[in-house]
C-alpha cells in the first residue's frame, strides 16, 4: 500500500511539473503544430506582419463550417469563441492577389498551387463543402492553406479568412 501511495505521489508531481512547464512554455509563445497542415513540430509566437508565406495562428470565426469541422474532428476544442481549438496555416494569398478556387485546384494570380485540388471527401467518406469562385483580396483578405499536404482542412473548404482572426504568426522552430 505505501509503495502504491508513493507512485501515485510520484506521478501527480511529475504531472504536476509537466503541466506547469508545458503552460509556460505556451505563455512565452511556444507552439505545437501535430497536423499536416504546416510542417509537424515546434513553433514560436512572434511580433513579425502577416504577410504572404508567413505561417500563421488562426482563431477560426464561429460559422457552421467550423462547427461541423470541429464534430467531425478535423480540429479539437479549444479557447477560441464557438470553443474552437487554434488553427495553423500558411498564408498563400493576401491584398490585391486574384484566388480561382475550381475543381482543379486553387490558382493565386493565375499560378495554380501544389496540393490545392479539393477533394469531394473526407478520409471516411463523409462530403466537404465545396467552396468554387474567383476572389479579388482586399485588404483584410487572406487564402490560408497548405502547400505540403492534400489533406488540409484550409481555404479551399471555408474560404477566405480576415485578418482580424489571425492571432499572430508563428515561426518554426523544429520540424519534422
């Protein structure tokens, strides 16, 4: 029984301590990038402009897009309203660029993007929105997106994404 005590001390303080590291490691600005989205890996929060090919953390607004997205878990809960979890992605149009999002691919200023073909489904078979059109950027305007993977739930399924939702960019740190 006192052995037992022991290890269940023992594992709460360690679990304490890991918690409480892993929390300040997020105050400082440490990031954890786990989909494929952007690279896999560690990420800090920085003061640098939000800019085209900048990687970006985004608070995703409250919309159904989002709500079915988040049940069908393609993102977690989190502290963003509508109890999203925080998005990471790469901004590959911005002010003035000319988006073509079609069946094909999305096209930035005519040049179509790699991994930017919609798909019709999810890996289970369930159907994704399909968002098609021609977009000019204005100001506030940006196409969040992947460009290393196919499977990215970005732009191409909820659109374009105002700059007001972005929560900073964020550098890579150490991916793999």
């Amino acid at each position: 029984m006192s052995l037992f005590k022991n290890l269940t001390s023992g594992a709460a303080i360690v679990g304490s301590v890991f918690l409480g590291l892993g929390m300040a490691c997020s105050a400082a600005g440490a990031r954890i990038n786990t989909s494929r989205s952007i690279p896999v890996g560690l990420y800090w929060l920085t003061e640098r402009p939000i800019e085209k090919g900048a990687y970006v953390l985004l608070c995703p607004p409250p919309s159904n897009v989002f709500d079915e997205a988040k049940q069908r878990g393609y993102f977690g809960a989190g502290f963003c309203p509508g109890d999203y979890a925080y998005l990471m992605k790469k901004v590959l149009a911005a002010k003035n660029d000319k988006v073509t999002i079609s069946d094909d691919g999305v096209r930035v200023n005519g040049e179509l993007l790699p991994f930017s073909r919609p798909l019709k489904a999810d890996t289970q078979e369930r159907p994704l929105p399909v968002l098609r059109g021609e977009y000019q950027l204005g100001d506030a305007d940006l196409l969040l997106m992947t460009d290393v993977s196919e499977k990215s739930f970005d732009s191409r399924y909820f659109g374009l994404i105002k700059r007001t939702q972005i929560e900073g960019v964020i550098r890579p740190v150490f991916t793999w």
